[in-house]
C-alpha cells in the first residue's frame, strides 16, 4: 500500500535524504529486524494505515510523525547492523549519479528541439530538483558538496556557455539569442550577460568578431 503525504510542509521531509541518508542506496543493503523491533514496525505501520483512512481533519499531521519514527528506527536498525564504509560507499554512488542526471537534464532543457512545459523554469534548481523528485535543498548539497559549485552556479555556467557560442558562431540577433536560452526578455538575458561577463551581449560579440 502507498500512502501520499499531504495536509501541510514538514521541514523534517525538506532535510529527508540528509537526515535519513540509507534511502538515496540504489541497491538494498539486506539486515535483519529483531523480532521485538519487527513488532514495533508492524504497529506503526497499523497506526499509519488507520490514521490514512480516518476522516479526521488533522491525520496528516499524525501519518508525518509516524513516518519519521519509523523511519528513524529503521536508521537505528540499518546503522547497527550495515558496514558504515560498504554504505558511504553506496550513498557515494548515489550523489554521483545524481550529478550525472541533473547535468545532463540540464543540457536537454536547452537543446533546440526540446519542449518545455508551460511554466517550467529551466534556469531555476526547483525545476530540476521536480524532475528529479527531490527537495531543492538537497540537490544543491549533493551537487555543492561534489563539485564546490551550487547547483545554480552549474546551470548559469552552462547557460553563459551556451550563450557565448551563440553570440559568436551564429548571425542571430540578441533577442533570439536571449528567448533560445529561455530567458523572458532579451533586458533579462542582457542583465544576466553582463553581471557573469562585465561585458552586454552586442559588446561580446564586437569585440570577439574583429
């Protein structure tokens, strides 16, 4: 059975992966549960259950506190039982993983043929971190504590580099340039041009050409 957890923001699920880190493990870690610790699971599980079908105005908020005990057991559980070195190792794996997939939806939501949907922000970590299924926060700790970067700081450094190549290896004008890379006005991508280059779009573009 799959529950969705609703009814308002924990800030307990925007820290989940850091806190609970065993759940970013691709492949499972098998370790036993004591028949004791099996009871304790089994009764939160039938607390959740029973809170998810109730009609009470507030069982989200329960079902949120039920969830985190169970999970914290489990991470009491897997750090007992899972070698430390074998499951950084795995946690390792996942951030780089994550690194992998979040530069390269990065590179597709630029490509020519690419089609956004409407809204979608592909300059902006939430867009990313959305498609990724994951809080925005911790997107830009894997990706800050693999790289040194922020995530933003890897999504402006491919924009400029795309930007650049347009001003110099194609005759479109700023305007296309500026709405190609999806920015909502070329007054936007100038700004934007200028605070990482010190130069504006037309000035790069001269004084590269000559």
């Amino acid at each position: 059975m799959t529950y969705k957890l609703t009814g308002g923001e924990n800030i307990h699920f925007e820290r989940l992966l850091e806190d609970y880190p065993f759940l970013k493990i691709d492949k499972s870690i098998p370790f036993e549960i004591p028949q004791e610790s099996l009871q304790k699971v089994l009764l939160i599980y039938k607390q959740i259950e029973k809170e998810y079908h109730s009609e009470n105005e507030d069982q989200f908020e329960f079902i949120n506190s039920y969830v985190l005990h169970l999970l914290n057991l489990v991470k009491r559980l897997f750090n007992k039982q899972v070698d430390k070195g074998t499951a950084e190792k795995q946690i390792r794996t996942a951030d780089l993983k994550l690194l992998s997939r979040f530069e390269e939806l990065i590179k597709t939501a630029f490509y020519p043929d690419t089609i956004l949907e409407t809204f979608a922000n592909p300059h902006s970590t939430s867009y990313y971190a959305q498609v990724l299924s994951i809080h925005p926060n911790h997107l830009n700790a894997v990706i800050k504590g693999i790289t040194g970067k922020t995530a933003l700081n890897r999504i402006h450094n491919h924009i400029l580099k795309l930007a650049k190549a347009e001003l110099l290896q194609t005759d479109k004008s700023i305007k296309e340039v500026a709405y190609s890379l999806h920015f909502e006005s070329p007054n936007n991508f100038s700004s934007f041009f200028k605070k990482n280059t010190g130069e504006t779009p037309g000035g790069y573009r001269s004084s590269n050409t000559k």
